[in-house]
C-alpha cells in the first residue's frame, strides 16, 4: 500500500473535520477523581449515539489528561467502531502523533472523531475476535509460532477469522502477554499490507494498513483480520435497557473502574430472590463475577446499531456465550442468567443510586 505524505494526510483529515466537528466550550476544571467515570460515560455515550454527551466526556478527559484522552479516543474507535467507519480509525491512529494534531486542530480534530463515532453504524467486531481467541484459544498462538512466514500469510487469507487473527498476531509479534513466542516478522508484516492494498474497499484498507504498522494493541489486529472478511451486512440494533443517570454519570459507567459500582454489583449478587439455579449454586465471590459479566453483555456494550450478516454476528454470538460459559456455565445456564439480570435492572439501579449517595 502506497504510503501518504504527512503533509497530505493532516491536509486530508482538516477537511474531513471539518464536516464533524462543532464549536463547543471545555471545561474549565475537572474532577481527578471522575477520571475513570468520564472515560467510561465517553465509551458508553458512543455506544448509544449519544454525541452531545460523547464530545462533553471527551473535553472533559481531554482537560485531565490529553495523552489519555486521545488513547481513549483510538481505543473506542478500534473497539466499538471498526469497520462500521474505518476512516475514523485512521484518523485516531494518526492523531497518536501530537504533530499531526497540532496541525489538523487538536479540539476540531477530537471533536469531530466523536460526533462521528456516535453517528456510525458500529462493529465490536475486533474486541470479540480477539476476546475469543485470546481467551478461548491461547496454545494457538504457540502452534502458529512454528509455522513459516508462507504457512502463517496462507492462514491469514483463509476463511477462518481465528487462525487468520492468529496469524496475524504472530506475525506482528503482538500475542497474549505470557507468551513471548518469536519477534516480528517484517517480511510477513509487509505481505499482508500488499494483500490490504487489494482489498475492495480501499477506505477499509487503508485503515487496517495504518491500524497493522501503528497498532493500539491486540484489538487494532482484531480490526486488521475483520476488514478482509467477506459477505453480506446487515444492519442490526441492540435492545437497550432502561438507563439511568447517577451523580451526572450514567449508571453502568460505575461498575468495572469504579469501587463503588463494584460494590453495588456485590450487594445486587447477595440479594437474589428468584435467582436462576446455575447462579444460585455458585460461590458469592464467583457470583458476584458472573453477575458483572452479566450486565456487561446486557447493558455495557449495547449498540445503537452495528454491522451484522455472516461471520459478524457470529462473532458477536460466540463473544456474549463466551463471556458466561468461561465462568463454567453451559450455554443456555449463561442466557438464562443474561436474561434474569435484565428483569432486575431498575432493582440494580436502586442499588447503584443508594451506594454512590451514601458516599457522597
């Protein structure tokens, strides 16, 4: 894939932001202690296409922290958009470098990545396949490390999205954290970006050629193997639960960061009236687990709308099942809990509103 200068690409992406991005005031002073909830209500704001309330959490994280605010920023666009909006994954991996911000705009150009990211139709495609393998797969990556640069090139142009993540990873010298196989493998890295330089949708391309030389993490590998998958698309919506705001914040974005949403899930898990017999079974500690892996498929990544159709929706299928089998359970067992929690929202957001206020 044919490289662009840096004047052309900042050149390029001004006007591109300047079709996204709005005149809006940043605050003057922000909580440190709120950091984890703002990143978290930007992340969650993006996911229902909230954009108003999106651009108000990343001023804010931008006024703490801006190196973090524009990791964020690349990390929701890999993770929740992907391929539902590739440019806006070239431009967050771009805008890594301050001298590329510095003279597209540093706030036009945050902006306007937000408002468009709550505008698209979305895909967590990327995090699901790397959440699967990773996760539900680890010795692949130690198998793959064996094999040559053409055996590990031809796994990346199969069919099977997981071998091809595997591949790729391997080649890219980016696998799970215990394992530290063999360095990367420029030769390999350098065929692939041939192979996305052929890609139909050259938008696409060129993307998941900046997301493999600039790579966030193993996500940014994720999207790079989900932009050469094939087939049809279908628009799909997520049900979305009731929400409700606590403390200016919306109610899920306490619970993973948070030490008081973390205690709102424990209470939630003791207190389990018509618990489902698989839950009721487990260990409180392993409970309380289940029962946040739970709200997450319910409540945290819901979508507005994403890119379904073919292997897309069976990555999103695979990544929920998973996330409540690993605990042990069966299937059905995990859709069963999913399901019991979702009757019992409005009872988890009584729960979450008492413990933040009796805090404060």
């Amino acid at each position: 894939m044919q490289s662009t200068s840096h004047e052309l690409l900042a050149e390029e992406a001004f006007a591109w932001t300047a079709r996204w991005a709005t005149l809006e005031p940043q605050p003057a002073f922000v909580d440190p202690s709120h950091r984890w909830r703002i990143r978290s209500s930007l992340q969650k704001a993006t996911r229902r296409g909230q954009a108003d309330r999106a651009v108000r959490m990343g001023l804010a994280l931008h006024r703490l922290d801006p190196r973090y605010a524009w990791r964020s920023i690349l990390t929701v666009a890999v993770e929740d958009v992907g391929i539902g909006a590739p440019e806006i994954v070239l431009w967050a991996t771009a805008a890594q470098r301050s001298a590329f911000r510095k003279a597209v705009g540093e706030l036009p150009l945050l902006i306007g990545l937000i408002r468009r990211m709550a505008a698209a139709t979305k895909s967590r495609s990327a995090i699901e396949l790397a959440f699967v393998v990773e996760t539900g797969e680890p010795k692949i990556f130690e198998l793959f490390s064996g094999m040559t640069t053409g055996e590990l090139l031809r796994r990346f142009e199969d069919d099977d999205p997981y071998e091809a993540f595997a591949a790729i990873s391997v080649l890219r010298g980016i696998v799970p954290t215990k394992q530290r196989l063999r360095p990367p493998d420029p030769r390999g890295v350098q065929a692939v970006l041939e192979m996305l330089g052929d890609l139909a949708d050259p938008t696409i391309g060129r993307a998941a050629a900046v997301a493999l030389q600039h790579p966030l993490d193993n996500m940014s590998l994720g999207f790079v193997t989900v932009a050469r998958l094939a087939g049809p698309r279908w628009l799909r919506h997520d049900e979305m639960p009731p929400g409700r705001m606590i403390d200016g914040y919306p109610a899920e974005t306490f619970d993973q960061h948070e030490r008081l949403g973390r205690k709102a899930i424990g209470l939630f898990a003791r207190d389990t009236p018509g618990v489902p017999l698989a839950l009721g079974l487990l260990p409180s500690t392993r409970r309380q687990k289940v029962i946040a892996d739970a709200i997450f498929v319910m409540e945290g990544q819901c979508l507005d709308r994403w890119h379904g159709g073919g292997d897309l929706d069976r990555l999103r299928a695979e990544a929920d099942r998973f996330t409540m089998t690993r605990h042990g359970l069966g299937a059905v067992e995990g859709a069963e809990i999913v399901a019991w929690t979702r009757s019992r929202i409005e009872e988890l957001h009584s729960i979450r509103t008492a413990v933040v206020r009796a805090a404060s």
